[in-house]
C-alpha cells in the first residue's frame, strides 16, 4: 500500500525591532537573564501594554511580501494558558482577525516550481525562556529567563500543501530568504529567531480526507525538521498498517536520537478561552498604508532570481544559489560589474567562495575575499598567467592568509609558465629520460603521449601552459 504524507508548517519569526512589543524593554539578544525587563513584560498588576507601531510595520512587510493580504480590520486576543514561561497567565496574540490572510510561497523541486499556500500570519508576543539545571549543573532545579518575554513575533502558518520533507526544506528556506530580504527578522535558527513546528499526516494514495495529524516541535535547523518529517512519516505508516489509529498530539523531536516522542495530548482551540484583549483598541489598517508599505519593499528573492537569469544569462540553478540570500545576490552583482564575466563569477562563487564558507560557517560578509580580490584572480586566469587548476590553490591562500592572488603568484613563484623556449627546455629533458616510452609512442602506443605530458606537468610543477606542452612536445617527437 502506498502513503502520501501531507504536512503544514507553522513558523514562528521574531521581528527585527529594537523594542517590544508591548513596552520599551531591549529585545536584544544574549543580555544577562531578565536583565531586559519591566513591569510590563514581567506582568505585573495594574501595568498596560502599548503597542510598538514599528512591530506592526515589519509584521505587514512579512505579509505582503508572501503575497497575503492585510486585513483592514485587526484585533489582539488573549490566548489564555498557565506555564512557567508566560508570567501573565495569558500570551496577546491574535485570533479571528489576524493580520495576513491567503499568501503564498513559490518553491521550485526538480525544476518545477509550486506555490504553497499561507492560511494566516498573525502577531504576537513571544514567552520567556525556561533552563533546566541538568545543563547549569544544578539538577532538578529550573530557571526562568524573561529577556524573551513579548518579544514580537509572527506566526506563519502554511496550508497542508507540503508533501515530502525535501519540500519542507525547500519551503523554509524560501520562507527565510524572503523574510531576510524584506528585512523583516535575521532568522536565526541558533538564536532562536525563526522556530518551526511541523504537522504532519499521512493517507492512503488517492484518498481525499487527510488524516489524523501530530505536531512536533522543538525542531531547531532545516535538516531536523526535514528529519522529524520523514520519522514521523514512517511511524504514522507503522501505526495504519497495525490496523490502529494516530492520535494527535504534540512530540518533541529528540536530535541525538533522531527520534519523536509524546509531549502532550494536542490542545483545541476553546482549551485557550481566546477573548478580544480588552487592554488594546483594535487596529485600523488604510489602504494607503498598506500601498506605502508595498511601495517600501525591496526587490525580493523570486523577482532578483528571475532577473539575473534574464540579465546575467546564468542558468536557473546558479540565479537560485546566488539569490538565497542577499548578501550573496550583492556580492555577485558587485563582482559582476567588476569584471563582466557572469557566468565563471558564478561557477566560483558556487564552488570555491560557498564551499570554503560553509567549512568555516561563515557568512559570506565575513569572506576573507572580497568581490574586488576574487575577479583579479579570475582575470589572472583568463590572461594566462594561472591554469584554472593553479587558480583553485591559488584562491584557498586567499582565503586563508586574505593576501591578494598577485602576492601569492608572485611571493610562490606560481605563474603559468608560457615561454616557449622554457617549456621546450623540459620537453627535452623529460624526452632524454624516457627514451623507451618515445620509441613505443612512435611504434604506435599512442596512450604514451599522455604519460609523457603528464611527466613535463610534472617536472614544472604544474605551471606549464598545458596547450603550449601537447604543441611542443608533438614539434618535439616529430
Ligand atoms: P493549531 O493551533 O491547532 O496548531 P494552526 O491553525 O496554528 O492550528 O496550525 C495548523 C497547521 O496544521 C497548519 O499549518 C495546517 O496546514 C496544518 N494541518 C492541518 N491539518 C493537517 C493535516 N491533517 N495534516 C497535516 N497538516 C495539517
Ligand atoms: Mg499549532
Ligand atoms: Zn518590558
């Protein structure tokens, strides 16, 4: 029997302002535990919250630039639950009237592209932080850290369009590129700025009702989520097959053991007594605002890609890698007009920049090469004094030492070697010393031609021009 999995994700991203959302506490990251606190965010009695319009300006960014649209008419909820993390008893979110409706993410598998629905994006705050004390060395104790606490938040929650975990991946990178270009959060899995919840369901091929779904979270990188996704998957299978039903529930996804696990029986939405908050007037949104806002956006991701394949002539591939983040589209554009070369600036930073980077995890802002160093080695190339093979070495100095290719070439003695008379000179010596193989080569054991270039790249140490030593080595043996 065939399964297809069906999965709809729920993002959560915080929002690129200094302040919170509903007080003038530092949203900061890595401060001292609730050194960003007040009575405000801590929820003390008596204190209201005042909304940061900045959050709201950044929140229909992410909106508009997935395609949804604004509604006019925005109210906070209280979604009411007890923990530990949330010292109001009660998290200001939004319900019946969130803020975008009905977007879309395009995502491109194998080439073929697909949009996958967006049901809703709301605002909200975010909860504080709990450290257990089996990491501090303080077993069974726990602590509460409130920096966290009403930091803004967008929750993005995506249509069950998504049906592979590669889909997924594919989705969440899109997802990030585009709330990073339109400036909207840094997205930092590690920091805890863009978390992820996966739901995933499985039904019979063909069969038109989805099935019963669970929700894992606690998923903190791409690959984790494309992993829970594919478990989960398999288990649900395991659980049809046997003739049993899934029951929908909360798991966790256990990284190390790279396993989901129950955390608790799935809450409905009446289990949080969601009502209007009552502390905040209800938010008006003009059409002229919305267009400002709209007008205010960067070029984003899909259009920059589409662009450099129009512009540049690269292939869809290599204007998908180069527009994954902005910073790479400007490191290319800069390098680009550097030196018109579209496609081998591509190959390299493809190849050579992105690798060494992901190596070091570094961004591409960091890159001990800059634009301006890595087109003077490509024009070294291209004039002839480096083989593409000498480049590569060539470019990994760079990057290690930061010197320029030119002191590298010069201090290593590293030239490409196109003098006729020096490489003329080799082609002799190396003739004198294989005197056997020349004789087979000309007794018609053509492959010798190969080992005896070989033998002359050798001895110059990989510096002769290779057209010039098949020339001058056929001159030679004739
Ligand atoms: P909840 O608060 O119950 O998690 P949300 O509306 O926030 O509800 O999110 C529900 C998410 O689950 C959406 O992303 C939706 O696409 C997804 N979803 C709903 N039903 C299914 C299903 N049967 N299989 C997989 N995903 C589902
Ligand atoms: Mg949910
Ligand atoms: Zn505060």
């Amino acid at each position: 029997m065939n399964y297809e999995m069906v999965i709809g994700l729920e993002v959560h991203a915080q929002l690129k302002t200094q302040s919170k959302i509903f007080c003038s506490c530092s949203t900061e990251f890595g401060k001292p535990p609730n050194e960003n606190t007040c009575p405000v965010c801590l929820g003390m009695p008596g204190v209201l919250p005042v909304f940061n319009k900045k959050a709201l300006q950044l929140a229909m960014r992410a909106c508009l630039s997935t395609n949804c649209r604004i509604s006019p008419m925005n109210r906070f909820a209280r979604k009411n639950y007890f923990y530990p993390d949330l010292p109001k008893g009660y998290q200001i979110s939004q319900f019946e009237l969130p803020l975008g409706l009905d977007g879309y993410v395009s995502i491109r598998i194998n080439g073929t592209k697909k949009k996958i629905g967006l049901t809703r994006i709301h605002m909200e705050e975010d909860a504080g932080k709990l450290i257990h004390g089996e990491n501090l060395g303080s077993p069974g104790k726990s602590y509460v850290d409130f920096n966290r606490t009403g930091v803004p938040l967008v929750e993005i929650v995506s249509e069950p369009d998504l049906r592979s975990g590669e889909e997924a991946r594919e989705y969440l990178t899109q997802l990030k590129s585009i709330l990073d270009y339109a400036e909207v959060s840094d997205c930092n899995m590690e920091e805890g700025s863009l978390r992820c919840d996966a739901n995933v369901s499985v039904r019979k091929t063909g069969q038109k009702e989805f099935g019963i779904r669970t929700e894992t979270k606690n998923l903190n990188s791409f690959r984790f989520v494309q992993r829970a996704i594919e478990y989960e998957f398999d288990r649900q299978i395991k659980i049809l097959e046997q003739g049993d039903s899934v029951v929908q529930e909360t798991r966790l996804y256990d990284s190390n053991k790279g396993v989901t696990f129950t955390m608790r029986s799935k809450e409905e939405a009446h289990d949080y007594r969601y009502f209007p908050e009552p502390d905040l007037v209800p938010i008006e949104i003009s059409d002229e605002w919305v267009k400002e806002t709209m007008d205010g956006l960067p070029e984003l991701p899909e259009q920059k890609r589409e662009r450099f394949v129009q512009h540049y002539k690269i292939p869809e591939y290599d204007a998908g890698v180069l527009t994954t983040s902005r910073e790479i589209a400007d490191y290319y554009e800069k390098s680009v007009s550097l030196y018109p070369e579209p496609k081998l600036i591509s190959n390299w930073i493809m190849g050579e920049l992105l690798r060494e980077l992901k190596n070091d995890g570094q961004k591409i802002s960091a890159s001990p090469v800059k634009p301006e160093g890595l087109v003077a080695l490509l024009k070294l190339i291209n004039e002839g004094t480096l083989s593409a093979k000498m480049a590569k070495t060539v470019f990994e100095e760079m990057y290690q030492s930061s010197k320029s290719a030119i002191e590298i070439v010069n201090q290593k003695g590293l030239a490409q070697i196109t003098d006729p008379t020096a490489i003329e000179n080799i082609v002799d010596e190396i003739l004198k010393l294989n005197t056997v193989q020349v004789e087979q080569y000309k007794n018609g054991k053509e492959k010798v031609f190969g080992f005896l270039v070989g033998q002359i790249m050798k001895q110059s140490k990989g510096q002769a021009d290779p057209a010039l030593v098949n020339k001058l080595l056929k001159d030679r043996i004739n």
